[in-house]
C-alpha cells in the first residue's frame, strides 16, 4: 500500500476508533507518516518506543493508598486527557511479554485500573519478519486486535514530500534519475548502510553542512552503502556543473541548452522546478520549450507538484496546450 493510501486508511480508521498495525521495510517512513496523521489532524501524539519497555513499565507499580487495598500507579506516559494517538513504535520487537501487557490496552482501551481516553486511538508499527530486523513473533491474539497495513515505498509520494521539507535538490534529482536507489534493501544481506528513503533524507542532511570533497563519498557510503555512494558522487559531480539555473531564468532564451544527457537533463530540471514561482513561471516555460519533450514535462510537473498556484499561470496555459498529447 503506498503512502498517501496508508495516510488514507489511518484516517478511515481513527474515526472508526479501530487500533491499526503499520507493517514495512526499515527506513520508508512509517513513523513519519504517523507523526503527518497526527499533525493534520491535530491531535497529540505519543511516541513510545516499546522495544524499551519492561511489562511493568506499562502496567505500572503497586501502591497502598488508605483503603489498605494494593492498586496500580500507572505511567505518567499514558494519556489521561485531550485527544491524540498512542504509537506503539517497533511493537513486534518488544519482548513476548510486553506485547502481552498490549493486549488489553490495544482492544479494551484498559491497562489495569487504567482506561485510555475516549479521544485517543492507537496505532502500532513495526518491521516484517522477513527484513532481519530486532523483531519476535506476535501472539496471534495480540495481532487480531489491529487492523494490519502493508506500507510499500513509493517515489511519487516520496517526491512530493521531499520537495515539501527541503530535501536537497541533487537528492532529489538523482532518485529522479535513478528511480530505483530510493530503496534497495535485501535482508539476504548484511549491509550496515544502504538506500532507504530516511537515508537519503541524512544524505541531504550532510550536504546541507557542506563536508570537505575528501570526505564526502565516506560520509555518502555510510549512509546509503558504497554502491548507491558511488553513483551518487559522480551524479553531483555532474550536477555541480550545471549552468546556473538563475541565470537561465534571467535569459531564458539565451541560455544554453545541455547536451542531451539523462543525468545532466534531471538535474537541471529539478534545480529550476525547485526555483519556480508565479513571478518567474513564465522565463522557465520559455526554456522548457526549448528542451526535448520529455524533460519539459517532468520540469513542469514538478514546478506543478510544488506549487500547486503555478496552474493558474497563463504560461502553464499555452504550455499544457501546446503538449496536450504528452500529458493527457
């Protein structure tokens, strides 16, 4: 299930109030888009990492109050007001006994003497058996208290997120390029580092400090692995090299236009789709149409994608006309 799906389906199910099981590979982004659910929908959210719990962590300590009697002092964790989702982060790597302590609280809402608020809901999330990660076997009682969803990586929604929260461009530009290096995991293997769409996303991050050149391609490697880091290294190379896509937008008809390099081409067209704006729309859709078909498109509906007001331009206008049989 790709993500704007699963973010879909959350939605459908916090208001059904049913607990939920997000299911997928290391490093696709199921914490994250748990953490969007709760932003948009403006609710509390409360991460707790079960793989670091003990089973009394969760039900808590005994006490004596005056009636002489033993109760249960619950943690100060578990929600006691408001409205907000209780994410049960890495469940099925918890110890069999801390999944155990989950089974009242994910289907009776209760733990104890304790009773989750009526406007929380619970979702949990965790790694596939098959991923070689930290994981043990869930209790056939625990799982058929959630409803389960498989998460799948998908560039279209990774895209659209990552122009949203500053990714950097050259990142960007060579997933564009190199589609399949988003996330290129084999649990046959025992690699430390390789691609992922939360690796990238550090990759973008040690850019953005500006590493010396001579360590740049180690920094890569230990994020992504030495084959995706190899790539990568002769990708920016290239994309380093571009012509200056201010300069483009100030003479759009001047500039000069590439050769007709694949890598050269998606670098260039996300570094202007990236600078576009209503003010400026008009001098990119002036290069663009200078440019083979297919890169004028994925400039433009990246610029699109990015900026959803840049539709309304009347160069946007005469250039879906004139490309009309390419982006129907």
């Amino acid at each position: 299930m790709k993500s704007n799906d699963v973010k879909a389906s959350l939605n459908v199910l916090l208001k059904s109030g049913r607990p939920v099981f997000v299911w997928g590979p290391p490093g696709v982004g199921k914490s994250d888009t748990v953490r969007q659910i709760a932003k948009t929908n403006k609710l509390s959210l409360i991460d707790v990492r079960t793989l670091l719990l003990d089973p009394v962590d969760l039900r808590g300590l005994p006490h004596v109050n005056g009636d002489h009697r033993a109760h249960w002092a619950t943690p100060d964790f578990l929600p006691r007001e408001g409205k907000g989702i209780l994410f049960l982060d890495e469940l099925n790597a918890a110890p069999p006994l801390v999944q155990a302590a989950c089974y009242q609280l994910v289907l009776d809402r209760k733990l104890g003497e304790y009773t989750l608020p009526d406007g929380w809901n619970v979702i949990a999330a965790g790694n596939r058996d098959t991923d070689r990660a930290v994981t043990h076997r869930m209790p056939s009682a625990l799982a058929n208290r959630f409803v389960h969803l498989e998460f799948e990586v998908d560039n279209d929604s990774w895209f659209e997120w990552a122009f949203s929260n500053d990714v950097r461009e050259e990142v960007i530009a060579f997933i564009k390029f190199r589609p399949n290096l988003l996330h290129e995991f084999d649990p046959a293997k025992n690699d430390k580092a390789f691609p992922t769409p939360r690796s990238w996303e550090f990759v973008s991050d040690i850019i953005k400090e500006s590493p010396a050149s001579n360590i740049e391609y180690e920094l890569f490697k230990g994020t992504v692995g030495e084959g995706a880091a190899t790539e990568f290294v002769s990708f920016i190379r290239i994309f380093r090299d571009l012509p200056n896509p201010d300069a483009i937008i100030l003479d759009p008809d001047g500039a000069d236009v590439p050769k007709n390099d694949p890598a050269i081409m998606y670098a260039l067209c996300v570094a202007l789709s990236k600078r576009a704006t209503e003010e400026n729309f008009g001098s990119i859709v002036k290069y663009a149409n200078r440019i083979p078909d297919e890169y004028s498109v994925l400039l433009v509906s990246d610029a699109i994608k990015r900026d959803t007001s840049i539709a309304n331009n009347s160069a946007f206008t005469l250039w879906a006309k004139k490309h009309a049989e390419i982006v129907m």
